[in-house]
C-alpha cells in the first residue's frame, strides 16, 4: 500500500509540475505587455465621460508585420477586476476598408481581469491595415467600448463603433 502511495504522490507531483493537473489559462495580467510601435491609442469613456480604458495598438516587423492589441483599464477602473475584452483582425486591403472583417480567425482574448487583456496578435500585416475592437466593463454596469477600424496602414483610422 505504502508503494502505491508513494507512486501516486510521484505521478500526481510529476504531472502537476508539468502543468497537466494544474493547467490554467495564462491571465492577461500576467501576460507580456503588446510590443513594438504604438501606432494607435483610444479611450474608451464611462457613461459619465471619464476615461475608463484604452484601447492600444502596436507594430512589429517580426513575421511580416506583426500588430498587436491590448485593452488596458485606465483612472477609477486600474486595478479593479472587471470583465475586459480584446480583438485584432487583418483587414483585406492595404490602403483602407475594412468593413466586413471577420472576427472568428481573429486574435482575441476576454476574461476578468484587473488591469488588461491582451496581447493579441496577428501576423503578416506590413503595410496592411487592422481593426481593432476593445471593451471594459465597470462593475455593476454594462461594458463600454471601440471598434477601430483602418489602424496601422495608409488609410486614417476610423472609429466605427463606441458602446
């Protein structure tokens, strides 16, 4: 019996160690920070007008252009453990347009967290534009957010939705 305790413990320390009994989802905060150029940042506003998130964007070179999204809580929200969303998705033309974009093969990331989510990332975007869409959620409220479309490429971007 003693032998076969001492197996199990052995399996269960060996497995947990690997991270097979134990695995979790790495939280957004504990994530890297979205690296390389910032190329956009938006505020994201609570129904009173204070700045409550925002909304950045970055470029790399790396993988053929590479950008990277993250929605950070900002002011009262900083710290604060709240529902949080990001999306990033290439867009189809180098010079603007991205309405109809695709959500679903896109890089996205939600969760509870305190200070943001993200980074996502997609690849293969040198001179190609991006849109981005992030959101917040004040506890005990609705989340408020931005879409951003056309960041990143030769085309101005264009918020296209706040809620």
């Amino acid at each position: 019996m003693k032998v076969l305790r001492t197996c199990v413990l052995s399996l269960f320390l060996l497995l947990g160690s690997a991270g097979v009994l134990f695995s979790t989802a790495p939280t957004a905060d504990a994530a890297a920070n979205c690296t390389g150029s910032l190329t956009g940042s938006f505020a994201v506003h609570s129904t009173r007008g204070d700045k409550i998130g925002e909304l950045d964007v970055y470029y790399s070179s790396a993988n053929g252009g590479t950008n990277s999204a993250c929605m950070r809580h900002s002011n009262r929200l900083w710290g604060v453990k709240s529902a949080t969303g990001v999306q990033i998705a290439k867009c189809r033309s180098f010079t603007g347009g991205c309405s109809g974009v695709s959500f679903t093969d896109a890089g996205s990331q939600t969760g509870s967290y305190s200070y943001y989510a993200g980074p996502v990332k997609v690849t293969g975007t040198a001179s190609r534009c991006v849109t981005v869409r992030g959101y917040v959620t004040e506890p005990g409220k609705s989340s408020r957010g931005i879409q951003v479309d056309n960041v990143g490429c030769r085309a101005n971007p264009t918020v296209t939705e706040r809620w």
